[in-house]
C-alpha cells in the first residue's frame, strides 16, 4: 500500500485485492500511515488496483470509514471497479463512500 | 470409355492440330491414354460425359478460343478439385497466370518443350491426382464409420416406465480424437424396470480401434439380448481377447478393452456397478456430493483372471450417474478442472451445437461420456441436477482461499461457458464467504474438519446452486448489528457482513444443520 499526501488528504493506494488472506498486513499499514500523517484533513482509498474485495476487506475499509469519522476527517474511495462498485451499492456503503451518486447508481 | 494404364489417363486440350497431334503422339508412346479437344469448351463437354474421374490429368493450352486455358481450370475445380491439370504457356504467359493462379494448377510447360519435360510433367500430376483421390475416398470412409458411430452411441433412451415407478434417461456426448474412435456406448433394456448402461474404450484412437470398438459392441449388445449377466460378458471378452485377437503371440497386435456395466434394476431400486479398467462410476443424488463408485481395476485383454471393482448402492427416488472414458481424465488433467467441469461441458451441449463444440475441442484421446437419470415415471420432466465442481477443504485452508478461488473460477467458467462476469463475481464471493465461515467456525481451523463446496446447475431453471457445508454445530444466522460494526484500531473482528453480502448478491439462500450447511443460489440469464 502506497501512502502520499495531496493538499493535505491522505491518499492510500491500495496495490492488490483487500481479501481476508492479506486483510491482517493491510490493516497493519493503514495504522502505520495513519499514525506517519496525523495532520491530514481527510482520506482516499484508491482502489484502481484492487479486482475483489470480501467481507473481511469490506470490514477493514468499513473501520477506516469509521476510525475517520471517529477523527472528524472526510474519507472516500476512488476508483472501484465495476464488481466492487456493485457491491458497495448492493451493501449501501457507496454513498457513505462519497462514490459520485450517478456512478452509485445501479 | 478410356482404358486406365498405369501410366495414366489425360485430356489434352489445344487449338493448333499440329500441335495436339504432336503432344498427343508424345503421351501415346509414353504409354498413357490420351483424348483430345480443340478447345476448352470442348474439353468440358468431354469431362462432363466421361466424367472428370474418367481422366489423372489435364494438360491444356492456355491461348484459346471460346474458353481459354485459365476458365477450363476453374470449371475443372468445381467438377473435380482432385484432377490435376498441367497447363502450356509462353514464357511471357506463364509470369502473369502464376500470379492470378494461386496454385489453382498444378504445373506449367513452356512452349517449345522437350518430350521427356512433357512425360515428367504428367507423370507428376497423375501421381498428384491419384494420391489426392486416395485421400478424398478415406476422408468419405472414414466420415461413413464416424457417421455410423455417432449413430450407435444412443443419445437418449425411450420412456417406457411403469406408473409409479422409476424411469431413466440417458444423456451421452462422443468426442473421438478424429472422425471415428475407440470408445462405445451401449444401452440395453430388457424389460421396463432394467436398464444396463455398457461403456468401453478400446485402447488406441484410430479407425482400427472403431472396428474393434464395433465388433465389441455388437458382442456385448449381442450377449446382453439373451441376457447374459454383466461378468459372463466380461470373461468372454477377456476370452476373445486373449485367445483368438492376438492369439497371445506378439506378432499380432495385442489390444485391451476397459469396459464398465452399469445395471439399474428400477424395481427393486438397485444399482449394480462392474468395473474392468474405467474411471470409477459417479453416483450423484441430490444434495449429496458426487460418490466414486467401483474404481480401476484391469482392463480386458490383460490377464486370465478377471479382477473387476464391483459395487452396489440403493437408488433414492431421483438421482444420476455418470460415467466417463480415460479420456475425460486426461483433458480435465490437461485443462486443470475437474472430470465433473469437463462432462457438464459436454453434457450440457446440445446435439445441435456439439459439432462445432467437437471441432473446437483439442483432445488427447477419445472422451465419452454418459449420463443415466432415474426419477418417477410420472415426473419425465422433473427437477434436475449436474454437478459441476466438488471440493473438501480441511479446516485449516483458510491461508489456501485464494488458490481455491482461482481452482473453482476455472471449473465454473469451464462447465458453463455463457456464465456472464456478474453472475461468476457474485458466486466466487459468495461461495468465499460461506467457506471461511465453514472453515473459521464450523471446522475451528481444525485439519481434521472437513468443510465441503459442491456446485451444480440446474439446466431446467437455469441455476447454479452452491452448497458450503461443514461439520460444526452450525450457529444463528443473524445480519448484522450496527453497533457491532469493526474497529480498526481493535483489528477487524467478525462480524456477518459476510451473511449479508451472501443474502444481497444471490437469488436465494436456504440453510439446513442450524446453517452449518449453506446452500446459494444464482440464476443465470435466459440461454
């Protein structure tokens, strides 16, 4: 997982699939950026690179979702493709995900 | 009529007498049979009366009248595209027909020409004709044999139940390696309630192994006619095999013969399974993972003695079996799914399509398969089921769920290939979460737990149902609770979002065991 900050929002680039067979390191790097940026305004999860997500990957970006609200920091996802979008929209999670409301569309 | 030497027969075509009477002479003292024509419509008219099989070669001028040397070889092409034909040019001719032929012809003379040019030339383009007429006739023969074995591996078998009672039918695909094969399929019903299913794969994969293939299965269907039982037919074949086919010397050709009789006795509800040399019989009854019934044994033609896998199991109401040549193994190996991917596959073809399947399909060896189903006699149209992929897990796959993922992607997008990429995405994640679930609790990631993930289709509804099954108690299953949602800072704990993105992203759920067996299922879109 990459991390960078851009106007002052975190942006975390998630390399691969968030899957529960590698969900324990990612959480491990999500803490450790978010410890490294404690200034940062807000997060995105960028998952260009990410083909499939489980519950256990939806749970860890579902924590993220809340450990940002817990901070008062904006948080979206970008980038999802088209069977994850599917799935944050099936599960409700799009618009929490501040997806574009035409894209969350089904 | 002309005479057939050796030598060959020709039609030689040309405007100028001087020079048809010369090449003429030439070929008659080369010890061929010669008919002339003056110019290319001529030439057709005689093809067409003695018929293009009557002449090995056309050697023909290009420059004439009517029709000239180059449209009398496209009329030829289309009355027979085996014979040969030579054509006569000028040098500055021949470099303009070589590149508007494109091979259309078989060679060119160049005016003038040496007599011995002229004999080489035709004694090429008869050799050319006879080799390529030889060829044309074992391609029709050998579409005859594959025509008649097509014809003798019953593709369904009559209803003719009794009321309340059991029926079958019988589904069987035949994908030899050529035209005609080594493997046969043979059903018999003596009376309503019996049914006996013959499969037999001869070793090798030519049109000699279908002449044995066939003499074997009339042997059988012969025996089976007077009903005789399933090892007495066995040991004569061994017999035959061993004694009189190769007469046990090496000189002769030695062949072997895996057979398997699959006996369904519908009245007393009984199957019957006799093994000698095929892949085990697979009993599939509903809700149940497939059953390997009666494994390898020695094929006939090996030894005196027979040692057949014999087995026995009760019939429940509604159920199927499925048997399969060495072939099937072979290509599910090669093409790393299960034998249950590749016989849906086949199975789930239609008689219509399964040509084009065939020509599409790059075999090792001869596949055969078949399908028996039994049901009431009343429901011919009952519910059915195809398994598509069975796999058991021990508890401890969890780090593996990838790997399974991938093998069970593979097996799915195999056995049905129109299954849309929304659909598969939303089975593989389904069928992952029910999984870890089955392994996290109702195995405790214990080795010696056993989870179970079976597929099958529904053809009738168009359906694919799985079903994750473990051995734990089961628990609840409940969605989830809001104010239990993770925390990342406390890890990402369990919660059943897992549940709920099964419940949103499959048509329907239904649990059995307290939900320690799951079964998903996903409707495919109209065929």
């Amino acid at each position: 997982m990459q991390a960078h900050l851009d106007h002052g929002t975190l942006r975390l680039a998630f390399a691969g699939d968030i899957l529960s067979t590698n969900v324990a390191q990612q959480r491990v790097a999500l803490l450790s950026h978010l410890a490294a940026h404690p200034t940062a305004a807000g997060i995105v999860a960028d998952l260009t690179h990410a083909r499939a997500i489980d519950s256990q990957g939806l749970n860890l970006l579902i924590a993220l979702y809340r450990e940002c609200e817990r901070r008062q920091l904006s948080f979206r996802a970008e980038n999802p493709a088209p069977e994850i979008l599917r799935l944050f929209i099936a599960l409700k999670l799009a618009e929490r995900f501040g997806l574009q409301p035409a894209l969350a569309s089904p | 009529m002309l005479s057939a030497p050796a030598q060959g027969r020709v039609l030689l075509v040309d405007d100028d007498p001087t020079t048809l009477m010369l090449l003429r002479t030439i070929l008659t003292r080369g010890g061929l049979a010669v008919e002339t024509a003056t110019d290319g419509a001529k030439a057709l008219e005689r093809l067409r009366e003695l018929t293009a099989a009557a002449f090995d070669v056309v050697l023909t001028d290009y420059r004439m009248p009517i029709l000239d040397g180059l449209q009398l070889l496209e009329q030829i092409r289309l009355l027979d595209p085996t014979l040969a034909t030579i054509i006569n040019t000028s040098d500055s001719e021949r470099t303009t027909l070589s590149a508007s032929l494109r091979g259309g012809v078989c060679d060119f003379l160049e005016k003038p020409c040496a007599p011995k040019v002229i004999l080489a030339a035709v004694e090429r383009a008869v050799s050319l004709t006879r080799r390529q007429r030889s060829l044309e006739s074992a391609e029709r023969s050998l579409a005859d044999v594959a025509a008649i074995q097509q014809r003798l591996a019953p593709s369904r078998l009559d209803q003719s139940g009794v009321p309340g009672q059991l029926d079958c039918e019988l589904t069987t695909r035949n994908c030899p390696i050529h035209e005609a094969g080594g493997d046969f399929v043979s059903v018999f019903r003596s009376d309503p309630g019996s049914v006996q299913l013959v499969l037999g794969d001869v070793s090798g994969h030519g049109v000699l192994e279908g002449f044995i293939a066939a003499y074997f299965q009339g042997m059988v269907k012969g025996m089976q006619t007077v009903g005789v039982p399933p090892l007495r037919i066995a040991e004569a074949c061994n017999r035959f095999l061993l004694v009189e086919w190769s007469g046990g010397e090496l000189s002769h050709l030695p062949s072997s013969l895996s057979t398997v009789f699959v006996s369904i006795d519908l009245v007393r509800r009984e199957l019957q399974v006799l093994n000698c040399g095929c892949p085990a019989v697979h009993l599939l009854l509903p809700g149940q993972p497939p059953a390997a019934l009666a494994g390898r044994s020695s094929p006939l033609g090996w030894f005196e003695t027979l040692t057949p896998g014999v087995a026995t199991a009760a019939l429940p109401e509604t159920g199927s079996c499925c048997l399969w040549s060495d072939g099937l193994l072979d290509q599910a190996k090669q093409l790393n799914v299960t034998p249950h991917a590749i016989a849906a596959r086949l199975l789930l073809t239609s008689l219509e399509d399964f040509p084009a399947l065939r020509r599409a399909t790059r075999v090792t060896d001869d596949i055969l398969v078949a399908r028996l189903r039994w049901f009431p006699s009343d429901q011919v149209r009952a519910d059915d089921e195809l398994p598509l992929f069975h796999e058991a897990l021990p508890g401890d796959s969890g780090p593996e769920i990838d790997a399974f993922q991938e093998r069970f992607a593979r097996n799915l997008v195999h056995a049905l290939p129109d299954l849309s990429a929304d659909c598969l995405s939303a089975i593989l994640l389904c069928a992952r979460e029910a999984l870890i679930n089955a392994l996290d609790h109702g195995c405790a990631g214990l080795r010696e737990a056993v989870a179970h993930v079976t597929a099958v289709f529904r053809p009738r509804q168009r359906r694919v149902e799985v079903t994750v099954s473990d051995p734990g108690p089961g628990r609840p299953l409940v969605a989830p609770n809001p104010a239990e949602l993770p925390d990342l800072l406390a890890g990402t704990g369990h919660i059943s979002l897992g549940l709920q993105v099964i419940h949103t992203l499959s048509s329907a759920t239904r649990e059995a065991r307290n939900g320690a067996e799951l079964t998903m299922e996903f409707a495919l879109a109209a065929a």
